[in-house]
C-alpha cells in the first residue's frame, strides 16, 4: 500500500523459515542472515504457491480482492524478524490472494514509525512502546501516533540477562559499571527500563549500555566487547540458541524476588512475573525467574479492512502451520486473543474486529 524504495526481503524470508524449521526441530535456533537488496513490493504471484507445513497444499483462492502488504519486522536473530518471515511463507500458501512482503528493521520504534508514516502495513511492537507512540511521549512528542491500530496479541517476550561463567556478574545488580548489549537500537527504551525500575540503575550513568542486534550482542559477548547482554526476546531465540550451542559457559542470571516485584509494581500494564524454563537453551539447567511482556501485532488506520480481516483469519485459523515454521507463532491464536483482547493497548483495527465478531470475542 504506501511504500518506498526500501528493504523487501520476501524470497529471503522465505529461506529463513525453511532453515529455521529444521533448527527449531533440533532444540536450536539459527540465526537469521544479514540482507543488503533492495527490490519493489511484489504482487500476488499468480502461479500456485507450495503450502506451509501443515497447512492445505491446495488452497482455493478466497472471493475477494487481492491484498499486497509491507510487514516491518525487526533485526537479524529476532523474534519480529523471524515471525515476519514465518507469515510471508504462511499467509499466501492459505491465501493465495495476499502476499507479505519483508521489510527489515531496527525493532519496535522504527516499526511504529514506519506504520506511522503509511511506510508500512503490519508490524510488531511492545505494548509499552505502542501506547507511548500513541500518546505522543518519547520520540513521538509533538507527532502522536493516533494513526495506530491493533491487529492480535501474541508471543510473550523474555527478559534475558547473559554473561560468561568466568565472568564476575553473577546478580543484575552485579552490571553496575559494566558494559551491557540492552537491545537494537530501534528498541531503545525497554531494557534500561526493566533495568532501572528492579534496580534503580540508570544507563549510561551506573553502567554503559550499547544498542546493537541480537547477533551482534551474542558475537560483542564472546569476543569480550561487552560484559553482559540484557534482552527482550521470544523462547527460542535464534540468536541465543546458537550462542549457547556453540559456547556452553555462556549462563543466564535470575532475576531476585524483589527485582521482578519492582518491575511490575512500577510497570503493572506492560510486564508480568515468568520463568525461562530449565532446558529452554542448551546452557539453562533449572528455571530462570524474570519477567515478560506479550508482544502485539500493529497496523494503522488506512489499511484496508478486507485485508486486515483476511490477515487476521489466515494466521487465527493455521496457527499449527504457522508453529511448524517458527515456534513462538503458536500463541497469535484465538486462545491469547480471548485472554487479552479487552486489554489491547490501542483501538482494534475494523477488520481485525470483524474477524473477532465472527469468532465470538467480541460482542
């Protein structure tokens, strides 16, 4: 719908998903690789499209019109990344009138931009983060965002703490004047606030954070370049499974009871107590206490009501297929939606609510 020249990364994606099903299989992500081309959005292929895992191999074309959308998604190694490639292999094999194409990004902010400059048509983001674009605070101040919509809520986000074994941070309080990987640079604002507010540390004064990608903070790590990575991310993180993989004395550190108290307390809206379960990489041998955040899905007022309509069934009614292509895509399913959908932190997209309607969630 409104783009410009920018980074369409449809066929890789698509390569992406292929590889990461396979990893996913094993117990381990793979990371997502880097792009560089540049291309125009494509229209719907008119040829028949192989179906996703466990979707209908012979799809009939809906009745209606044919829809071309831009998903912003998120950096290289990421849960925005991998999701927006999961969708564009999913969506036009049930669909064949619709097709996503891939646009990288730098995380939830340049996301929220992107929708909110008609740049983009779908995207990711935290709560926390769409409700302050919509508000007008931070970045946006003086250029609300009231042009945002929800489509779906989905996977929760993990706040992952890692250092070395050998290293001498062994609490989160132990980052006091170190150097901490807190995320892209597009999501510059939720790991120094889960960090202050179950510590009171303040970034860039009691430790140094460095904004870069999930891949680059796994590399910054071992190459010791940084002292800890602090990280909001889906279970299992490509970029974190291959870390742990390949480097078994990389160790995730709890948060304490009053830590996650703290967050919650300060933040009741965005973050929820969790655990990252014994197992969930290769180097967690018993549950990890921290919190969470449920990540949404996010449009704005002009995309079209069909095509949101026709986004918002082809994920409710495959998510099995959509899970086999990447894991974290089994909770954009109507069970989540029933537990959050009176919770959606911006006004609902008509075509999403029509859906909703259909299925019995809203009134």
């Amino acid at each position: 719908m409104y783009r410009k020249n920018r980074r369409m990364l449809t066929a890789l994606a698509l390569a992406v998903c292929t590889a990461f099903t396979a990893a996913c299989s094993s117990g381990a992500g793979a990371a997502a690789p880097e792009t560089t081309k540049e291309a125009q959005p494509q229209a719907p292929a008119e040829t028949e499209k192989e179906a996703a895992p466990g979707a209908e191999s012979e799809a009939a074309a809906p009745e209606g019109q044919s829809h071309s959308l831009t998903m912003a998604s998120g950096t290289n190694g990421g849960v925005f990344y991998m999701l927006a490639a999961a969708y564009s292999q999913l969506i036009p094999s049930v669909n064949p009138n619709m097709t996503i194409n891939v646009e990288a990004s730098a995380g939830t902010n340049e996301n929220l931009a992107l929708l909110s400059a008609y740049e983009a048509d779908v995207s990711f983001a935290n709560p926390g983060d769409a409700l302050s674009a919509y508000e007008g605070k931070r970045e946006f101040e003086g250029k609300a965002a009231t042009n945002l919509r929800a489509v779906m809520s989905g996977n929760m986000n993990y706040f992952h703490v890692m250092t070395l074994e050998d290293s001498p941070i062994k609490t989160l309080e132990d980052i006091k004047g170190r150097k901490v990987s807190v995320g892209p640079t597009g999501a510059p604002y939720i790991m120094p606030e889960i960090i202050e507010a179950a510590t009171g540390f303040v970034v860039n004064e009691d430790y140094t954070g460095e904004w870069m990608s999930h891949d680059q903070a796994a590399e910054a790590l071992i190459n010791g370049d940084i002292d800890a990575i602090c990280a909001t991310n889906a279970i299992p993180s490509s970029a974190y499974s291959s870390l742990t993989a390949a480097h078994p004395d990389v160790v995730f550190i709890s948060l304490t009871e009053q830590e996650i108290n703290n967050v919650i307390t300060k933040h009741p809206q965005s973050y929820v107590p969790t655990v990252i379960k014994a197992g969930a990489y290769s180097t967690i041998k018993e549950d990890t206490p921290t919190v969470g955040l449920r990540v949404l899905m996010f449009t704005n007022d002009q995309v079209d009501e069909d095509a949101i309509y026709q986004l918002t069934k082809a994920i409710m009614e495959n998510t099995e297929a959509a899970e086999a292509i990447y894991a974290p895509a089994a909770d954009y399913c109507l069970e989540t939606q029933k537990e959050s959908i009176d919770s959606y932190p911006l006004p609902i997209h008509p075509g999403a609510e029509k859906y909703y309607r259909e299925a019995g969630l809203i009134q």
